[in-house]
C-alpha cells in the first residue's frame, strides 16, 4: 500500500446467487466421496462374486464416512469446499422428509410409540447421569447442561439451542459439540459390531442406535451400516427424539433464567415452535401421503432413493466434519464425562430395547 | 476461513435448513408424482 493512502474496508455483499454457488464445489465434493464409498462396496461385492470368494459386505456408509475421514485428517478441506460440505444437514433432513415415503402411518405411529415412551425413560436417565457425573468431574454448571442435552437429545443441534437459551459460553458449547461428535463418531464403529454380536433384529438394533446415538446423521450411519431396515427405525426413533428438543431446551431456559443466568421466556409456545425441528413434520406429511396411495409403487420407490442418495451426501459430510486434531486439542474432561455417561446411556437403553423387543415382538 | 467463522456459517445454515429441506423434498415429490423426473435408480 502506498504511502499517505488510506485503507477502507471492504464490505463484501453476497448475494443469494452468489451463496448458492460458493455451495457448488463442497455439494460436488460430498457426491464424489459418497459416490466413492458406493462404488468400492459394490466393486469388492462384484470381485467377489466374480472370484467365489465370500469377502466381508462393508456397507457404502462406512466407506463414504471413512475416506471423509481420511481426507479432512490429512489433506484437510480448502475453505472452496466449506460451504458446501456444511450443507449435509440439508441432506441429511431432505432424505428423512424423503423416508416418510418407506413408512405407512400406522408404523410410525406405533413405533412412534414405542419410541416415545423409550426416549422418556432415556431422557430421564440421561439428565440424571450427566448431571451426576459433572459435578464429580467439577465441570462447569452449563457446560454439564449442554453435555446433558446434547447426550439426552440431539447431539449437536440441542446443544446450539440449549447454548443461546442459557446464555452459555462459545467455550462450553465448542467442547460439549467437541465431545459428543467424537464419541459419535466411536458409536459408528461399535454399535453395528455390538448388534451383530447380540444378533440383534433389525428393529431393535434400530430403536437403539436411535435412542443412544445422539447426532442424527451419525445415528442414521449408525443404523444404515447394519441394515438397510434398521436405518428406517433408527432414523424414526432418533426423529422422535428431536421432536423432544424444544420441551428440553425450555426447560433449561427456564431453569437458568429462574437462577438469574439466562434471560427470561416470555412466549413459551412461540420459543416451542421456534426450536420443534420441522423437517419431523415434512416427514409425517410425505408417510401420510404414501398411506393415503398418492403415490403408486414405482413413485414410491423413486422416494425412497432419492431419500438413500440424500443420506449418501450426508454420510460424506459425517466423515469430511470431523476432525481429530480439533476434537483432541479441546481437552480431555468434557470427553470423559461424555464418554462415561454415553456408555451408561447406551447400556441402560440397549437394556430397555431388549426388554421392548421381547414384549412388542420387534 | 477461521474455524469460529466456519462453525458460525454452519450454524447461520442450519437455522433455516429444516425449511428448505421440506421445501426441496416436497418439490422433489411432486416432481416424481408428475413424472416430471423419471425412474430414479440406486
């Protein structure tokens, strides 16, 4: 810059059209690896065939999240492709707006249900367990709430929420989502590994990967890596879980508010409506749809892949967001009192789902 | 982009994200109920 000149700022304005194409390279990027992982499970799945060798089936999900893992932990991802990449929420919601399209209303109402009244006990657990061991790790009092409801309900979205009710610190929530996503990422692996070792049906391996896994994406993985079926449940169990948030959330808010720490709700039905995730309400609205035959059976099927080609990107997207470095450098005691309680919480609801698939014949 | 400003954009996106994700799955629906967008494979 010259000498005598004066700098001023720019202030860059962008425009929808704008937005949507610094979106383009991230979109294409979650494709390729999704369709990578597709490509590697069917070519091992040909070879196989082809060579009569009876070869492990790793499903096109690990693959996806597995090779995002690899590329966000060594080449990391160019700021091009942030954008994008940070669309698979999007995905993630569109495709289960789009699995609406797999359940009549009748299922999901009975294994709504079902759900609902697992996702209350497991609530309750979870608060109680949390909030214990973050007094004996000596956790800060909301860093313990956000552990509370990010475990109990839904990962990262409920900690977003629950940390603007509470007024709590960018710190505590970093390491609260920190500690949730990387043990999220463990129950990837260990989850469909437990069921198969439990020989689990598809349907209570299902109801428990949504009741324990905390991140939807994550717990849609962790059922589509065991079956095809199972991610059906786990995606409507895990549904019904987030459908709680707000009733959570409002809680909390009341709870700080009335100890002087957050500020006060004035319009509880308002602040519910604000934080009811919707995409639950798009998905009643396409299973309604399917059960009233709006559809015929070819539709119906071009639903249900449009809704596996959505969770393809979302899979992507799972593996390219998590990076271990960040997740180790936010230091090791939320991580434990998240790691203890999660393997409390998926214990306690591995043994209610063992006890519901015995009585509901799952 | 800083990782604060990354996780800021991320979280800006996901407020109005179920919206749009209803919005596109719907329009996705009606596009396979009118044959407009034909046998989709997997």
């Amino acid at each position: 810059m010259a000498e005598g000149t004066l700098a001023i700022p720019q202030i860059e304005t962008s425009t929808p059209v704008r937005r949507f194409v610094q979106l383009i390279p991230g979109v294409l990027l979650l494709a390729a690896i999704g369709y990578l992982g597709k490509f590697i499970e069917q070519s091992i799945s040909t070879y196989g065939k082809a060579h009569h060798l009876h070869l492990p089936n790793i499903e096109y999900v690990l693959w996806a999240i597995v090779i995002g893992l690899v590329v966000s932990n060594t080449i990391g991802i160019p700021d091009v492709f942030r954008p994008g990449v940070a669309t698979y929420e999007f995905w993630l919601k569109a495709g289960i707006v789009l699995l609406g399209s797999r359940f009549l209303l009748g299922d999901v109402l009975k294994l709504g249900g079902i759900s609902l009244t697992l996702v209350v006990l497991e609530l309750a657990v979870a608060f109680s367990l949390m909030t214990l061991l973050g007094r004996w790790f000596s956790l800060k009092p909301k860093l313990t709430s956000l552990l509370s409801v990010g475990s109990a309900v839904c990962g990262v979205s409920a900690i977003i929420a629950t940390k603007g009710a509470i007024d709590a610190d960018d710190e505590d929530a970093s390491y609260a989502i920190a500690a949730i996503l990387a043990i999220g990422a463990i129950s990837l692996f260990a989850f469909p590994l437990i069921g198969h070792w439990l020989h689990l049906s598809d349907r209570a391996y299902g109801l428990w990967a949504g009741l324990a896994v905390d991140n939807t994406a994550e717990a849609t993985a962790a059922g589509a890596i065991y079956s095809d079926a199972a991610a059906k449940v786990a995606v409507l169990a895990k549904t019904t879980r987030n459908a709680m948030i707000g009733f959570v959330v409002l809680g909390y808010a009341l709870y700080w508010a009335s100890r002087g720490q957050a500020q006060n709700v004035t319009n509880k039905a308002a602040f519910l409506w604000q934080k009811f995730p919707k995409f639950v309400l798009g998905f009643l609205l396409i299973s309604l749809l399917a059960t009233a035959a709006v559809f015929n059976k070819e539709q119906l099927g071009s639903l249900a892949n449009l809704s596996r080609w959505a969770f393809l990107l979302t899979f992507a997207g799972v593996g390219l967001r998590t990076n271990l470095r960040e997740l180790k450098a936010q230091g090791l005691r939320p991580f434990a009192v998240g790691a203890i309680g999660e393997l409390a919480i998926a214990g306690v609801t591995l043994a209610m789902v063992l006890v519901a698939a015995q009585a509901f014949n799952l | 982009m800083p990782k604060q400003q990354y996780e800021a954009h991320a979280g800006r996106f996901q407020l109005s994200t179920d919206v749009w994700a209803v919005i596109t799955a719907i329009a996705l629906a009606v596009l396979v109920k009118f044959g407009v967008l034909p046998r989709v494979p997997w």
